[in-house]
C-alpha cells in the first residue's frame, strides 16, 4: 500500500480474453513463474484500482468508437533537461562536453484520447488527497501554461 492508502495493481494478460488482478508484484510474479507466463510482457501495473477500472472503460469506449487513439502513460516535457559546457580531455585534446546538470521535469498522464470531434482529451485518475499535492498542482498549473492543456481529473 502507498503513502495514499491506494494499492498498485498488477493486470497478467493469460490469453486474450483471461486476465488476472493482482495487489502484489511478488504474487504477480509467482504467478507468472507457476504458469511459465513472462511478467515483463504480459503485466500491465496501475497506480490503483481506480486507474485500473477508468481504463477498462476506456478501452470500452474505443471498441464503440466513441473516442479514439487511446493511450497509457503518455509523458510531456514541462521543463528540458539544462545542460552546461565543460571542458573535458579526450585523447590527449580538451574538448568541450555537454554535461546534464539538471534533469528534466515531466508530467505522466494516466491517459490520452481523441474525441469524435478531434480534439485531445488528457485525463488523470486522482483521488481528493492526491489532487492537491504541491507537485500535482504545479504540475497541473505547467500543462496548461506551456503545452495549453486544461487537464481533465477522474475523481
């Protein structure tokens, strides 16, 4: 269980239509080696069962052709990796080298659609506590400023 009382779920895909939720890695993994199933690439891990069940809806409202283009996890830049110039001998020669002294920051997005009309819909899965952590919140502040995107919060 997490610092947010929400479990991590663990989806093995056994066959196309058979699919098994477990709360643990570790049961995730045994079960997977039981059945000689690779957990690698047939696990999905969600942040919670409620992330979990918005995307079994999600994938229902595709198969209708309600929205369109869905995706898991899709990652936006909201500040680029700063770099800094640096000498550095190579071979005997000074030359000057990139060196990353500061990682990027990002947004992950629980999911990403299109609508019939085109536009783009991106959705996070959050409950009343996650949604106002400082970082979610600045987050959510830097989609909108930098990448125009108002972002749409499942509760």
């Amino acid at each position: 269980m997490s610092k947010y009382n929400n479990h991590k779920v663990y989806i093995v895909s056994v066959s196309s239509l058979d699919k098994r939720k477990f709360y643990s890695r570790a049961s995730a993994q045994a079960f997977c080696d039981e059945n000689n199933i690779d957990f690698n690439e047939c696990t999905e891990i969600f942040d919670s069962d409620k992330e979990y069940q918005r995307g079994e809806l999600l994938k229902v409202l595709e198969q209708r052709g309600e929205i369109s283009d869905l995706q898991r996890q899709v990652e936006y830049v909201l500040i680029p990796a700063q770099y800094m110039k640096v000498l550095k001998t190579v071979r005997k020669k000074e030359v000057l080298k990139d060196k990353r002294i500061e990682a990027p920051i990002t947004y992950k997005a629980d999911y990403v659609y299109k609508l019939p009309d085109g536009s783009t819909v991106v959705e996070d899965v959050k409950s009343e506590m996650t949604r106002k952590l400082p970082d979610y919140v600045m987050k959510r502040k830097l989609m909108l400023y930098i990448h125009g995107i108002k972002l749409t919060e499942i509760l």
